[in-house]
C-alpha cells in the first residue's frame, strides 16, 4: 500500500523526523487559511498523487508552458490562485503513464531555504536479506538517471537487524552525504529514526528525495514516499485509514476485498491461476508464445468457490481482456471447484471472450465433466505449452 506525502511526513514526524509544518487540503476554499496557519514568507504547493516526479509534470488541461505540480508561492494569494488551478487537474510525471492522475489534494507546506539536495532511501535488499540505506549526494533529481550514468555516486550501507543502527552505520552515511556541523549532528538521530519507522510499520520502501541541507545548517525530510508490505497489513490496523482508494486500480480493490493476490497489467489475455510461482510461468509462456498478459492473479491455495467467482467477475469486466486462460494445478485447490466458479461467473457476467481451461491434479476428471456438461464454449488443453498456444491462437484470430 502507498500513501501521499503529509501522510509519510506526518508518520515520520511522530517518530521525532525534522519536517517542514504543512496542512493537507481538498478544496481551494481551504487555501487561504492553509496558508495562514505557517510561518512564510514562503509557501509550497504541491500536488499530493501516488506518483514522483510531481515538480517537472504538467497538468494535462493546462497546457505546456503551465507551472508542475509543485509550486513556490511567494504570497498567500498565489498560494490560493496556484490551489484553484491545480485541484481537480490531471498532473502528468514520468511515474504516472500517459493517462496522468487527477490531483484532488494539495499539501500546503512551509517553505524551506535550501543549500543542498541529497537523495536517501530506505528498502528491502533481498541480496542481503537486509534493510539498506541507500544514499547519494545527488538528490532532488531522478535518482534513475544516477544510477545509470553516475553509479559511483550511490552508496549503500546495510543494517544488521540485530544491532539496528550503529554509531559506524551513521559515520558511513554521513561521510557519503558529506555532511559536517549541524547537519552531521541531525543525522546521528535522523537515519535511526527512519530506520524505526520502517521496521515498526512495515515498510517496503521510504524514500527521502531531497533530503534537504537547510541554509542554517540543519537537515530536513523534504520529500517522503512510502509504499508498506500487504503481507503485513493484518497487524497493522492503525495505518488503514491511511488507504487513499482513490489512487488505487478498481479491479486490484476489488480483488483486495476477497484476497486475491491481483495486479492489473496492460496486456489483453486474462490469467487465474493458483500459485504464484505457477502465475509467473503462465505470465511468461503467454509472452513466449507473442501475446501480453492483462493480469498477474493468484487464486491461492485452497480457494472457495466464491473466491474463483470474484476473479473470474474481475478478468471479465476489464474491457482490454480479449481471451482468457485458467490454469489450475489441483493441489490442495480442487479442480471441480475452479469448474464451479468458472461456471457460476460466466452464468452471471456472461463470457464473449474465448475461455482456454488447463486443469491438472485433484479432481480433474470431475472438473472437466463439471465443464463439458455446462454448455460453455470451453477449449481444453493438456498441459501448459498447449494452453499457452491456443489462447494466443485464439486471442490472434479474433482479433
Ligand atoms: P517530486 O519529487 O514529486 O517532484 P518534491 O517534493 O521532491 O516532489 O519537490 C520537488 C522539488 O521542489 C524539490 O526537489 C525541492 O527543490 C522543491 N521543494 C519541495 N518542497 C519544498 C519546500 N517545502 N520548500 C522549498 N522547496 C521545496
Ligand atoms: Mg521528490
């Protein structure tokens, strides 16, 4: 799950993390008290979606030469004029596609006096098993394109999750953000606080780009993304309110409601498959055989019958879904099942995609039957390879 900026930044300040003061806002009415309410003289405006990138986008409706997504305000009025333009707008980043997202949230902000911008993440490096900072001097910027022409520049220093962070794991940090004086001071506290944050919450991901040195000297999170592991959502009910549904895929909420493991893709062949692994090499062979999946979709282990209904309903509603492939290995998940809610879906939502069934394990015999027996325009195959090949076939000859 991913929240917006003041929600990570209000997270992170109640763990003692320096942050600017901001007051989150969802209509240009709210502006001017906004604005008010912080010290100035300077102000900043900024678009609050579950993208970076947010300064250099453009609002889609307002045309090329129309300021991004975050802006300086140097008085209360253009903090009001800059709300009323952006709220309801289409802020296009290089994180949101295309299509863009509409900003229906703005977070009104102190601004800051800004010597320097570092670049700081938090995440879950799988090569060591570990939690790792990575950091580097170049921050603000696209932290992509340091690391593609400038590698040396990024520097990661591990954590030994027994210890947490030590005096020396700051002492690295500092000497790779080259901080002196108040700032190396801040850091002592700071990067353990961070650390904190993400462990105690769960986090996937917390990414501080810039993390700023301020003209007086100190340092302050100027930015925050945080993305937290679903696989621990169950103990962390606190942190539900912050969902914001709105940022989300219709069809992976709805796929949350019957936790189904879901994720929309772009291309056009539906998958419902049990397993994960079993979901990736279904997703690969349909790329192999020259056509995309539309979804990555897990049923799970020991699926109901209305859990296969629910996946099915949500392959079908996606207007891109142009074929559909059910790949099932009966294991603890029984074969005659995946047949009943397959059924059960079409009777309700009808299907006027081409279906390719590959059944195998527990049961199978009573699925197949379950399926030849319905009237459905099913075509079989046996194994992978072959299911691959004819909902490709299929798919290419419809189209
Ligand atoms: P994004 O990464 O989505 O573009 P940021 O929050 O990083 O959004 O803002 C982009 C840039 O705007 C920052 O690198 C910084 O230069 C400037 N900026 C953001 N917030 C403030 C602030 N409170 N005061 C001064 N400048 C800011
Ligand atoms: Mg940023």
């Amino acid at each position: 799950m991913n929240i917006h900026e003041h929600q990570a930044k209000e997270l992170l300040k109640s763990y003692g993390a320096p942050v600017a003061a901001g007051v989150a806002i969802f209509s240009a009415d709210e502006a001017e008290a906004a604005a008010k309410s912080l010290p100035g003289p300077l102000y900043v405006v900024k678009s609050q979606i579950h993208a970076g990138g947010r300064g250099k986008g453009k609002f889609k409706e307002l045309g090329p030469d129309a300021k991004g997504g975050v802006r300086l305000a140097k008085t209360i009025d253009d903090v009001v004029a800059f709300s009323k333009e952006m709220l309801g707008n289409t802020l296009v980043t290089k994180q949101t596609g295309d299509a863009g997202k509409q900003v229906n949230r703005l977070y009104i902000e102190d601004g800051a006096d800004i010597a320097r911008e570092l670049y700081t993440s938090l995440l879950v490096d799988r090569g060591t098993g570990r939690v790792s900072f990575v950091v580097s001097t170049e921050g603000g910027m696209d932290i992509e394109a340091v690391a593609e022409h400038t590698p040396e520049k990024i520097i990661t220093v591990d954590i030994d999750p027994t210890a947490g962070v030590t005096d020396a794991d700051v002492a690295k940090i500092v000497s790779a953000l080259e901080l002196d004086g108040d700032a190396k001071v801040d850091a002592a506290k700071l990067f353990p606080i961070l650390y904190k944050a993400f462990t105690d919450t769960d986090m996937s991901l917390l990414e501080v780009n810039p993390l700023i040195v301020m003209t007086d000297g100190h340092l302050r999170v100027l930015d925050a993304k945080v993305s937290f592991d679903n696989n621990a959502a169950f103990r962390h009910e606190e942190l539900k309110a912050l969902r914001d549904l709105s940022e989300e895929d219709a069809k992976e909420i709805e796929a949350s409601k019957f936790d189904l493991a879901y994720v929309a893709l772009d291309g056009n062949i539906g998958c419902m498959v049990n397993g994960a692994g079993l979901a990736m090499s279904t997703m690969d062979i349909i790329k192999l055989y020259g056509a995309e999946p539309a979804n990555f979709l897990d049923v799970g282990g020991g699926a109901s019958k209305e859990k296969v209904t629910a996946a099915f309903k949500i392959i079908t509603a996606d207007p891109a879904v142009k074929g559909i492939l059910v790949n099932i290995f009966g294991g603890i998940m029984r074969c005659d099942v995946i047949a009943e809610g397959v059924i059960a879906a079409v009777k309700e939502v009808g299907l006027e995609v081409p279906l390719v069934v590959r059944l195998e394990g527990t049961n199978v015999k009573e699925g197949k039957a379950i399926l030849d027996q319905s009237g459905l325009n099913v075509i079989s195959a046996d194994d992978l390879d072959d299911a691959a090949q004819k909902i490709v076939a299929a798919v290419k000859s419809a189209a």
